[in-house]
C-alpha cells in the first residue's frame, strides 16, 4: 500500500522538491529587475530590507528578494551566477533543514543566500566548517559578497585571543570550526561577568560536513581542564610493568576502547607492583589506599593496548599530540583526559605533563541544539536520516545535481588476503599513472598511508601523501591531484573541503609559480601560459578517463558463502568507487556477500 502511494503521490523527498521548485519562479522573476541596478542601488537593499524586518514585516517575506539581491551580488563580486538547485538548497537550509548535495555543486555559495537572509535581523549568524582553513578561506572568499552588500564578517580560529573573539562574534555573520564555537560557549559559561562573554545570541548556524559533526562526532565531549595534584613519576613506573602483562591478564573491547584485568591479571599485576616497590607485600592493590594504582594501571594499559603511533596520535617535537580520526588531522593542544595522555606520554618516553580535571564539558549534539534555529548542509545525509529527526528535529532534502553524474562507481573489489590486494593496488596506480590518468587513494591512518607510499617508491612511482604529518600543505596537495599522473594518497578524506581540479588548480598554481604577490597585469602573459597549460592537461586528464578514486578499509569480519562460514579479510576489500563508503563492521560480524566475489 505504501508503495502505491509512493508511485501516485511521490516520496516525502519529490514531494519537498516539488515545494521548492514553486519557489525557483519568483526568484528568477527577479532577476532582471536587479540587474539594471547600479551597485550603489543593489547594496542599498540591505538597509531597505533591515527596515522591513523592523516595521514587522516576517523575514520568510524577504526570502525571493534577499535570494535575487545575493546572487546578483555574487555576479558582480565574484562572477559566480548561483543555479536554480543551489537556490532550493539556500531555500532548504533557511527552512532549517539539511541540504544534501554532492560534492562540487557549490554548497559554499548556496550558503550565502540563507544567511545574508538571517543575517538582516543583526542577531548574528554562525557558519560551522571542520577545520580552520576553511573558516579563514570562506570568510575571506564569501566575504567579498557580504561586505559589498553591507554585512559584517568574522572568523574564529585557533589562534585569536579573547579580545579578537568577542569583535568576530559581533559580526553579522562568523565563520568558524565546530571546536572553537563550542569551547568559546564553554568559556563563556566560566566568565564572571556578562561584559567578559565573547558569544551573543545562538540565534542560528550551518553547519557544513553536518553529519560528520552532528552524528559522529556528536558525542564527543569538548572539555576545558584545569592542573591538579598529580604523581607524574608514577605513570613512568607503572609503565615499567605493563610490557610485561600477557593477553591472558585482560579483556579488550576495540569497538569501544575499553580494557579490564582478568582475576589472573589482577594477581599478576599485584605480584609486579610489588617486586618494583609500588605495592606493599601481601596487601591488595585494590585497598583504599592503593587505589591510585588501579587508575594508573588501567591507564597504561589502555595507553598501550589500545592507542597506537601513527594511528591514533603521532610524537612531534617530543609531545603526543592526537589525530581526529574523522579528518587525520593533527589536534595540537588536544589531551586525552583522566590520566590517559600521561599515559600514553609514559609509554612513548616524552616530558609527562601534568594531569588535569575537568571544569566544564558539553558534547557537540547538546551545543548545537541550542541554537533557535538549526540548519546544515553535506554529500551524505539521507542514510543518517532518521537520526537527524530524533536527535535534532531536522528534516533532509536531497537535491539533485545541475548536470547528470559522469562518475562511474564500481563494485567492490575482494581479495583473499592483503598481500594480494596490495599488488593489486599498486597495479592500478602504476597503470593509472603511465595512462597519465590522475590517482586519488584514501586510507584509515598514517600507518597505512605511509606503508603504501613506501610501496609506491619502490615502484619509483612519483606521488604525495596527505596525512596528519603534513596537513598544512593539504589544500594544495588536494588541489592539485587532478592533474596529469599524479598519485596522492590521503588519511581519511572527510571534510578536506577543497575541490579537486582536472588539469590542476589554477589559482594555486599560479601562486605557486609567481608567488602570492604576483601582479595581474605584469604577469598577464606568464599567468596566460598556465591557464593555457592547464586546460591542456585537463583535455589529457579526461582522454585518459578522469580522475579514479577508491577506498582502502582494514578491518577484519567473517563472511556467509553458500551455507558456510568462511574466513574473509575485509583488509582485502578494494573500493573503487563512492569515497563516503564506510565498513563500520568488526570480527565476528557476519555479511552476506554474493557468490562471484570468491
């Protein structure tokens, strides 16, 4: 029955775009009337806008108008004329919805419609992004629209001081990382005046990369910490005792990073304790007044069981500093709490600083709902659907692209073991890479990256590697993987948030070649060779079939084959298609998969 109504009526999706595209007339109805404006008539319709809203006018009224202005705007700025499926998702986001839309459709500049618009009533507006880069980037590049028509922009990034902070927060409209928001709300809630609070109104946020924030990372908790009385030598001579532990000592649950003592292991730790003088004979470690030890000892043994170099942290200028496993980006001045990152420290033989307690903590799904209105934007919402309406109370609409999808998406490829799906990527790029056909290969942690890239040298096949290592040269590293034969491999591609170009990018190249100070018109000629040479490269890049991108998961499970159960590694899994495919499968799981893959 549900389905006949789907085929006469449409899906709740059809339905909504449906809706939206009523709305596409009137704005494009629109259009001409703004471009016969000079700029100072076209910037003036701020104030006019701004003095509607303050005679009661609803803000929805304003939205065709506001959405005409701003793409007039963006014409004239930046060149950029915002098609009709970038006005539905600026439609969308203003509903307080999410926007599904795939990679390279624009969702940067669909973003400014919404919030120029929310941005009249002067209560502020919050663009949410995942990394600083990207909050400095889009503020400065969005940000030549809104200051043409008269709206402020700030930026909060790592490195601004409490003083700067509260001037961007006064902006019409910040951009910054879901970190620095919600650890400024944290701050904020320690002041001990209101004239000392940075943050205003929560009035309304986008968040881009929204279900990577709002759903992998929602509950993560952002904790500011405070120093407190600690032993530190204790994590080093505790740390002494943990190689000596067998697998026999402990229970470990990977999927939630967590590890106990068995009753065996507790004797044995309590026999180790005391040959190194840290337990009193014949007294138990679990007295009250050893209890210290069970802390440190559980500590380091989830410092060295479960959290691995290169993977979960890296050792740089002799300080741990940890790597988020959803980007791959370093998180200096990140720690782990409750003892664990002395731990770690110990384990790693670095300076051990001291331990420190929680002042104030609040997870990312508690901050964001308390914004008055909520919105956020992404290449994959709609199987997270569900979880966006029970958690948050947000709607998703899935727009569809503004030329049909070129991209070919292969099935999964699968090996026996990973001996055998290493040759066979190393294969792929080497014949890739003498078709001149450029390489794009994600993988789950620098470990793996950096393995692969040693293959890759051995082959003598020229290539970058992206990981935490190197992040600050990643927007280039990025931009330019489209161009003829190169090979970049990357940690974790979520969120990189810059566009890879077919034939390069020529902004950055141009930068490079002549230097972030080049003149436009001393080097006009040099400037026209590269654009030349890179729309050369493009027409090479796609005679050679475009850009080819796969996956590299790594975890191990069991798979079902004809009423068996046969061993499989899923390291052996190839994906040479959507980059958003994950494997969020553990050992002992069991999938069906079809016969022609054995």
């Amino acid at each position: 029955m549900l389905g006949l109504a789907t085929k006469i009526f449409g899906s709740s999706n059809e339905r909504a775009l449906k809706n939206y595209h009523k709305q596409i007339a009137p704005i494009n109805e629109l259009e001409a009337k703004f471009e016969k404006m000079r700029d100072a008539e076209l910037q003036a319709q701020t104030q006019e806008f701004k003095q509607r809203l303050e005679n009661g006018e609803p803000l929805d009224n304003l939205a065709h108008e506001a959405f005409a202005v701003m793409r007039e705007a963006s014409k004239r700025v930046l060149g950029l004329r915002p098609y009709d499926v970038q006005l539905i998702g600026g439609l969308v986001l203003n509903d307080g919805k999410i926007a599904e839309m795939k990679t390279g459709e624009g969702k940067t500049l669909m973003s400014t419609l919404p919030v120029y618009l929310n941005a009249l009533t002067g209560r502020g507006v919050h663009v949410v992004t995942v990394n600083d880069y990207l909050a400095a980037r889009d503020a400065e590049w969005m940000g030549e629209i809104y200051n043409f028509m008269g709206i402020s922009v700030g930026c909060i990034t790592n490195d601004k001081n409490p003083y700067d902070r509260k001037a961007e927060y006064a902006a019409d409209v910040t951009y910054g990382t879901n970190n620095e928001f919600g650890f400024d709300y944290l701050r904020d809630n320690m002041r001990f005046s209101l004239k000392e609070m940075a943050q205003r109104d929560h009035h309304f946020a986008i968040v881009d990369e929204v279900d990577s924030i709002l759903i992998d990372e929602a509950r993560t908790p952002l904790i500011i910490s405070g120093p407190s009385d600690s032993n530190t030598e204790l994590y080093t001579q505790v740390d002494k005792i943990i190689p000596s532990l067998v697998e026999d000592d402990y229970e470990r649950d990977e999927k939630h990073k967590t590890i106990a003592l068995t009753d065996e292991g507790t004797e044995h730790v309590e026999q180790l304790l005391t040959e190194h003088g840290l337990l009193e004979e014949g007294s138990n470690m679990y007295d009250i007044q050893n209890i210290s030890l069970v802390h440190h000892v559980n500590q380091g043994l989830r410092a060295h069981q479960l959290f691995q170099a290169e993977k979960d942290y890296i050792v740089k200028d002799g300080k741990v500093i940890l790597i988020d496993e959803f980007t791959g980006r370093m998180m200096d001045g990140r720690r782990l709490s409750e003892g664990l990152h002395q731990a770690i420290e110990a384990k790693e033989n670095v300076d051990i600083q001291t331990e420190n307690q929680t002042l104030a903590s609040i997870t990312f799904q508690n901050y964001f709902r308390i914004y008055d209105k909520l919105a956020g934007m992404t290449g994959t919402a709609m199987t997270e659907a569900a979880e966006f309406a029970e958690i948050y109370n947000l709607g998703v609409v899935s727009i569809p692209t503004h030329v049909p999808i070129a991209r070919i998406d292969h099935d999964d490829k699968i090996y026996k073991n990973l001996a055998q799906k290493e040759d066979a990527i190393v294969q792929l790029i080497a014949d890739c890479h003498e078709r001149e056909q450029p390489v794009l290969v994600g993988t789950v942690s620098i470990e793996k990256s950096e393995q692969l890239s040693a293959r890759l040298k051995k082959e003598k096949i020229k290539h970058n590697v992206l990981n935490a290592r190197h992040h600050e040269q990643e927007a280039y590293i990025v931009g330019q993987a489209g161009r003829p034969g190169a090979v970049t491999i990357a940690t974790n591609m979520a969120g990189r948030g810059t566009d890879i170009k077919l034939g390069g990018n020529a902004e950055m190249r141009i930068e490079e070649e002549l230097g972030e100070d080049f003149d436009p018109i001393t080097d006009k000629k040099a400037i026209e060779k590269i654009e030349k040479q890179i729309e050369a490269d493009k027409q090479t890049v796609l005679e050679a079939g475009g850009l080819t991108e796969f996956a590299n998961p790594t975890k191990s499970t069991l798979f079902r084959k004809s009423g068996e159960r046969v061993d499989v590694d899923l390291r052996g899994i190839m994906n040479r298609g959507d980059m958003s495919t994950n494997y969020p499968l553990m050992p002992g799981d069991v999938v069906t998969v079809p016969e022609r893959a054995f």
